[in-house]
C-alpha cells in the first residue's frame, strides 16, 4: 500500500472518507467496489482507537435481547456468519457458558434459558457458512456439575445452572480491519495514515473536501470530493466542531472499555458473568491466556487525552471478583491492559451499559452543509452492514445509481481461502523449514499473503529469528512497513504483529523491532530511541 497524500496531484473524488477504523474500512472498501472513487484520510494508524480496544469478539449482543433490540440482535447475527464467510482467517466459532445464580432477571436460569432460545431463533442462518467447519452450534443446557468440570474455576456457590451457546472469536481484530483498508485499496481506493483533517472546504453552505496536514511530511494540502463522510467514531463531534453553526454544536456520548489480559484462568470457553453492578464481563480464552472485560463506564473529556487508568483496572478486577473465581484476582496477575472509548447515538437511558449500539447516518445538509455525511454509533460487527446502508444515501446524494453491494459475497484481500483448517494443514506441510507454530499464525493471521513474509525469512536468515511463544519472526517488522503502511514502532508491534498483545514483549524484543523499522524507514538513533520510549510508555501498565 501507498500513503495517496505522498503524491496527491489536487484530483476530486466521489467521496473523501474522514476515519481509518472500522467504519470507516468498511465505506471505502463498499464505495470503491461499486466504482467510486474514494480517498481515506486517518488521523493516526488505521485501526488505532475504538477499533482496537474490542472484546476481540464478533457477536450478536446477547445482552440486548434483554432490551427487546431484536432488530439489532438480527443484524449482529447475520453479520456474524458475514464476516465468518469473507474472513474466514480471522473469525472462529467460540463456545460460551453463560452462568446463571438467579440474583437478578438477567441471571435467572429460566431468563437466560428462554434468551438462548430466542438468540437462535434469530440465527436460524448460522449454518450457512461458505466453510462448513464455520457452522455455529445450537445452544444446550449444561448442569453445574459439567460446567465446573469443563471450567473448574467458575464460582460454584450458588450456581443453579448454565447454558452453551455459540458467537465468535475475532482473532486479531487491528488485522481484521486491515483487511478492510487492503480490500478497499485492491478495489482501487487511495489511502493515509496519519493524514489529520484540520479544516474542511466549505462555501456557500456546501462542503467540498477537506485540508489535510501530513504528519509525517509536515505540509499541508487540500483534498476535495463531491460528498465527505464523517467516521471519526469518538472524534466524530470534534471533527463536526470545524464547522461553524448547529452541525459544529452536536456533541456525543462516548462510553469507555477496558480489558485486562491475565495468565490462563479459564480453559476454552468464554465465560459469561454478572457483577455486583448487574453488568455483564467475559473471561474469553485468548492465545493462551485470559482475557477479561469489558466495562461501561461514561468519559466525560477529550477522548485526545483518554487513557486506561490505574482505578479503572482496580474497578474491572472488583467486579470480576464479585462473580467469578475461586480464588480473588488481583492487580499484579494483570499483565496487559488496554482500553477504548465507544461512540453512542443516545442519550435517554440513565447509564451507558444500557444505551443501545445503534448507528445513525446523518445528512449533515439540514444543518446547513450540503456535501457532507456524519455516521455515528454501531458495533464492530455490524460495520460491514452499517457501510452497506450508508451507501445508500451515498448514492441519492451523488444522484446515482450505484448497483448492489457485494462486500458480503466475496472475501476480503489475503482472505480468498475456502477451508481454513484444510489451509493451515497444507501450509504447515508445505513449510517444513519454519516452526509449525510459526507456520500456524503467518497462516491465519496473513492469510494467502504469508509466504510473502516467510520469503523475506527465508532470503535475510536474521529476519527469521523467532521474537515469541506464537512463533513469530523479525520479518513480519519489514512486510509491516514495505507492504502494510506501518510508520510507527507502535504500528509494528501493537496492530500488525502479535508482539505487544500480552504486554510487554521485552526489552530485547523491542530494541531488535526497532533497528529493523529503523533501517526501513531510515530513521537516526534519535528517532529510534523515541519509538523505543513511546512504545514502552504504552506497553506499561499505569503505577
């Protein structure tokens, strides 16, 4: 991939698109298959923020059923097997166990019984996968005594029953929607990281683009597009705050969600809790250790100066000990946290764990601003849809007609694989010469691109040195920056390789990383030593 803005020559587009999360992946990559052309300025790295302080999840809310959001919980669900069919890599089956000790409506057995009903009944798709092996189960009722012998740590006091249902897991999701911004450059989309929008173009009532600043470069430009789409997820106010006048004035709620990854506490299963506070938390069974979340908590500030704090992890680790374990949790098993800030689209209900996880597309022309669309809210799983139906007004305001969406009919770039387990199998016997666990996750997690990043192993013999329990390689540092646009060492080693997911990797893991981003993109002992600092001060767990 190419950053456009390195060489922009001044062309208008059918759509400039403010956002590289999700949302925003997911417009351009519908836009641009449908013929549009489409520009996609991101602020930081693609991915960065929301869209990367996720349960690692794709579900379909069992939790809003009880807020009678069927039509949500349809969406999610449908969009589930969606994205399980075009990135198969990427999106597994997970069984979950629901426990259930009837201190509340929403953890009384019967409850939670008839729900698990209903999210099948509204699932009734879920075997229509294009891998069979992707087949969700129906749900089944379980015994305590066979919940505690498949997860003995679940609390056993109390516990009147549990149930398995199926969702699924997202295996790495900062990839996932890499996979979005590849296929919508593939699709002929041009693209930027860390490209800040400072003002738009606008006159006589009509938005006609954007000026953007280069950070990287440092120098300014204007890049101009019949329509403009707000994705600017928490940021999306401040984005409309450019503006002067009732569109600049609107101001979202954000929710923040925190995770912790702890060492293994719980064996296969996701394991659904309830806490002191009637609010629901995961322990979900990730790369060999727990990962555990999420909370509800309303921000109140600049979502610029947002950051997972010491009480915030002290209050997610009481409330996990309020309902789950045997033994108390405490803050020195945590060995990483991370967090985010989600963007709600209402404002009614009295705390935002109850608030919905609707969207809104908004036409920013009734306020005065023709050329301009705000879309707002949603969930990672149903981005695919939500860009789908944006499309729509897309089209009715460029007054064209732009033909069916077909991003749920084909896979997304490097993910074109039919039998995903038939595919590692085959890569592992094909690659002798790696580690089978190396083999493993280039496989998954680079989909049909992973013999790119074993060539280079195989062609600079230092790149092939193993940098983790996952198996993976120095190489993947250089694919990183030649071919997936990475500027940062914070991009290499939290959003496109493994290396920081766990916590901290080491200070050898980190050095090493660096002097090979450092050779690419030819940066002094200056810069390097501030890459290496800022990555620290991100992989650290707040004092």
């Amino acid at each position: 991939m190419e950053r456009f803005i390195e060489n922009y020559s001044g062309q208008e587009f059918d759509l400039v698109i403010i956002g590289g999360g999700i949302t925003g992946a997911a417009v351009a990559y519908d836009a641009a298959l449908r013929g549009l052309s489409v520009a996609l300025v991101e602020k930081q790295d693609f991915g960065c923020a929301t869209s990367s302080a996720t349960s690692k999840l794709i579900h379909g809310g069992f939790r809003y059923l009880a807020n009678f959001e069927f039509g949500l919980v349809r969406e999610s669900l449908r969009e589930r097997r969606n994205l399980e069919n075009i990135a198969p890599n990427f999106v597994y089956p997970l069984p979950c166990i629901f426990t259930c000790y009837n201190q509340r409506l929403s953890n009384d057995f019967i409850a939670v019984a008839t729900g698990m009903f209903v999210y099948d009944l509204l699932s009734y798709d879920k075997g229509r996968t294009w891998d069979k092996g992707k087949a969700i189960p129906s749900h089944r009722i379980i015994s305590p005594a066979e919940a505690l012998r498949l997860e003995p740590n679940i609390r056993p006091g109390g516990l009147k029953g549990c149930g398995i249902q199926y969702d699924c897991a997202s295996l790495f999701p900062e990839r996932l929607t890499l996979a979005f911004i590849r296929s919508a450059v593939k699709a002929g989309a041009r693209v930027a990281n860390y490209a800040r929008v400072e003002e738009f173009l606008a006159s006589d009532g009509h938005v006609h683009g954007v000026k953007v600043r280069d950070v990287i470069a440092g120098r300014t430009m204007e890049v101009r597009g019949k329509l403009t789409v707000n994705c600017g997820g928490p940021w999306a106010d401040i984005v409309l705050g450019l503006l002067e006048g009732p569109a600049g004035e609107k101001k979202l709620r954000r929710s923040e969600g925190i995770h912790i990854i702890t060492r293994k506490i719980i064996n296969d299963h996701l394991i659904a809790c309830i806490g002191r506070s009637g609010g629901h938390f995961f322990l979900i069974p990730w790369r060999g250790h727990t990962l555990i979340g999420t909370t509800d908590k309303e921000y109140i500030g600049d979502p610029d100066e947002y950051r997972v704090t010491r009480k915030a992890i002290t209050e997610l680790i009481d409330e996990v000990n309020s309902g789950f374990g045997k033994e108390p949790l405490k803050y020195e098993d945590v060995l990483h946290a991370y967090g985010g800030l989600r963007p709600l689209v209402e404002d009614q209900t009295k705390g935002v764990y109850e608030s919905s996880r609707k969207y809104e597309i908004h036409d920013n022309g009734r306020e005065g601003f023709e050329g301009l669309i705000t879309v707002e809210g949603g969930k990672y799983t149903t981005s695919r849809n939500l860009a789908e139906n944006a499309m729509k007004m897309i089209g009715r305001k460029l007054n064209r007609s732009l033909g069916r969406c077909e991003t749920a009919n084909r896979h997304l770039a490097g993910c074109e694989i039919d039998d995903i387990g038939r595919f590692v199998s085959d890569a592992v016997q094909k690659n002798g010469d790696f580690d089978s666990r190396t083999v493993d996750w280039m496989a998954r997690h680079y989909g049909t691109e992973f013999n790119s990043v074993l060539d280079l192993a195989r062609n600079d013999r230092a790149l092939a040195e193993t940098l983790d329990a996952d198996g993976e390689l120095l190489a993947q540092a250089v694919f990183a920056v030649r071919e997936e646009m990475a500027l940062t060492l914070k991009d290499v080693i939290m959003r496109r390789t493994g290396l920081g997911g766990l916590g901290h990797p080491g200070d050898d893991v980190i050095r090493k990383v660096a002097g090979v981003v450092a050779a690419e993109l030819g940066w002094d002992d200056e810069r390097r030593e501030k890459e290496i600092s800022q990555a620290n001060e991100a992989l650290t767990l707040p004092g």
